[in-house]
C-alpha cells in the first residue's frame, strides 16, 4: 500500500519538472489521497462511500426500483446488491415488491436511513474541512468549480485518446514551432 509520502506530488529535486508539469498525475495522486481520508473515515463509522450514495439518491430522489437506483448511483447492479444488503441489515432501507410489477423490489430510506445519512453528511463535512483545510473559502469554492468544469468537460467529451501526429504537437502546431 503507498504511504501519503508515496503520494506526495512534488519532492523537490528528486522529482524531474517533467513530472511537475503532469496535470493528470497531479489530480491522480490527489484523489488516491482524498479517497483514502475518506474512506479511513467512513470504516470509522462501519460505511463506505456507497451506502453515503445510496442513502442519499433515495433521500433526494425517493424509492426506486434496484436497477434505476443501479442507474442513479452508477454502481453496478452486482456490487448494489451487496451494499443494499448492508443497508437493509442496518435498518437503513427497506424493500418491498412493487406494487405496479410484483417481480421488482423497490427500495425506500427509512426513518433510521435518514438518521444514518446525517451521521454520514457530518463525516464527510469534516473530511472535506480536512481536504481543504490549506484554502480559503473563496479558493474552495473556486476549486469545485474549476473541478466542475474539468469533470463535466471530460464527461461530455468522446472517448479517444489524444494522440498527435507525429512531428506535431497535440495543439495541431508543429513540434518545431513549439520549441520557440
């Protein structure tokens, strides 16, 4: 397992500037670490960032069969099997047969899933208070945002890799005029 050293972006003169100026390193190192904070603090509490999810789309968004909650959630229908186990084991959702197709359960938070949710909600403040400790507000709101975008960016973007040509630089300009 790496340590947080392991993950630590830059070390000074032992990392090439090359490495530096990787964007896609720096945001991957980050998000290992974010989701292992995260993570350490829901095992605290017997969770993981799954039951968080599906307690809140079935707050937000109300019951829902198991495959469009396996829709909203973005876990596979195998793996949301598992988690709703967890859930209903703990009181926190309950499934009954639908009424409009008897062959479906649809899932419902329960009184205590709720409760559960808060517990969940106030956790996750005090890692993000913990991610973002070194920001000011006005940074932290401009980095969700900028991370927004990014992300929405990327989604919308086709799957491909960028390649360019070679003897080209990914901006269509030649390698060449890039060296200037």
């Amino acid at each position: 397992m790496e340590t947080s050293d392991d993950l630590r972006f830059d070390h000074g003169d032992e990392t090439p500037e090359r490495l530096k100026g990787q964007l896609s390193r720096l945001v991957g190192m980050t998000a290992v670490q974010t989701r292992r904070v995260a993570g350490d603090a829901l095992r605290a509490v017997g969770a993981h960032k799954d039951h968080f999810v599906v307690l809140a789309v079935l707050a937000e968004l109300g019951p829902a069969s198991q495959a469009a909650l396996s829709g909203r959630t973005r876990i596979y229908t195998s793996d949301l099997v598992s988690v709703l186990n967890d859930l209903a084991d703990g009181g926190w959702v309950c499934r009954a047969p639908d009424p409009a197709d008897k062959r479906r359960n649809v899932i419902t938070i329960t009184g205590d899933g709720e409760r559960r949710l808060a517990e969940l909600d106030r956790v996750l403040d005090g890692v993000n208070e913990h991610i973002m400790a070194p920001l000011g507000p006005g940074e932290r709101a401009q980095l969700f945002a900028l991370l927004g975008r990014i992300n929405a960016h990327l989604a919308s973007a086709p799957d491909r890799a960028l390649s360019p040509q070679p003897g080209r630089a990914a901006g269509g300009a030649s390698a060449a005029t890039d060296r200037r």
